[in-house]
C-alpha cells in the first residue's frame, strides 16, 4: 500500500521524486524512543515548513520513488558524499525538480537500537551533510530556501553545543553525537 500512496505525488509533471513519513519498526531502547519523538515531532515540523516553501530538504534514502526520466538525465545516484539521499535531493531541486512527501506512504525502518549504532548513523549523516554543504557551496543560492534550510541546520547544530553543556551539567551519561534535535526533547526530559 506504500507504493501506491507514494505514486499519488507523481500526478504532478514537475515531481521528480516523491518520500515517505517514517516511523521505528521497534522501540526498545532510549534511542529508538527519541528517534521516534524525531520522526514525530521535528521532522513533521520540519518538512511542514519545507513543503510549505516548495524544498524538501532530503527525500530519505530509505524509502523514496524517483520518477525514472529525471533520475536517469542526472545520471543516476551520486556518489559524491555518505549521504547520497540528500546530495540526490539537492540535485534534484537546484534543476527545478520538485521533491514531495506521499501523503500517508509510511515506512518502518530499523533504527538503532544501542548507542553506539545511533551515534555511528548521527556521525555519518551530520559528515553527509558538511559534505553535501562542499559539492554544492556557492550553487545553493540558486534556491534561496535550499540555502536558507542548510543554513537553518548548520546553525541549530552549533546551537546544539549549550544544550549539551547543560545535559552535562545535570549528569546524563550522552554524546555529543546525539542530533540537537533531540538535544531538545532530552533536555525536556531532564526539566519535567
């Protein structure tokens, strides 16, 4: 049944790729629990703001339909950074394409489950990103609020590291692997 919500965003000639929502397969562990609080809260705030401006950030990885004549003309998946999703998805958008989310398409990935695993997935994506930031640089103009978005989550995660001093001052044994999205809702944890 994915599949065929997915599709549904393909009624649009100018959609070149099409993502879903997603949600744990399991939730066991902190990590998994706090990785739902993402998916639910902050990337449902997130990609309200980015549809609403017509740039959806990254069209994940994990489960997302491309329409077959655009990915090829762009010759296919980029293998430039660790986060081919969110390069693919830059390219995409910087030559007009349109990314979009299907509605109600949900997919049920295997988030980490210890936090080695989570800080080992964090590290890789927050490199894929700095990577993503060097391809495209100056390019990201060209799409103001592609620019503005990448602007926006290289200064939330600066804005991170005063979070993370005060976790360390209340005394939870983290990382500061953890994404600052979910600095936030530890942080709400720790003062409720």
């Amino acid at each position: 049944r994915a599949l065929e919500k997915i599709e549904q965003a393909f009624t649009k000639e100018r959609v070149a790729a099409a993502t879903s929502t997603a949600i744990p397969q399991e939730i066991r562990t902190i990590w998994q629990y706090l990785r739902l609080v993402e998916y639910l809260v902050f990337f449902k705030l997130h990609r309200s703001a980015q549809r609403h401006w017509g740039v959806m950030f990254v069209a994940a990885g994990s489960f997302t339909a491309y329409r077959t004549s655009v990915l090829k003309a762009v010759g296919g998946f980029p293998v430039n950074t660790l986060t081919e999703d969110m390069e693919l998805t830059w390219l995409l958008l910087l030559k007009n394409g349109g990314v979009a989310v299907g509605e109600d398409a949900m997919q049920y990935p295997l988030d980490p489950a210890t936090l080695r695993t989570y800080e080992r997935q964090v590290l890789r994506w927050r490199r894929g990103f700095l990577e993503c930031i060097g391809v495209f640089n100056f390019k990201l103009i060209r799409k103001p609020m592609l620019a503005f978005f990448a602007a926006w989550y290289s200064i939330w995660a600066l804005l991170g590291l005063p979070i993370w001093v005060m976790i360390i001052v209340r005394g939870l044994p983290l990382t500061s692997a953890l994404p600052t999205t979910e600095y936030a809702v530890v942080l709400v944890l720790i003062l409720a």
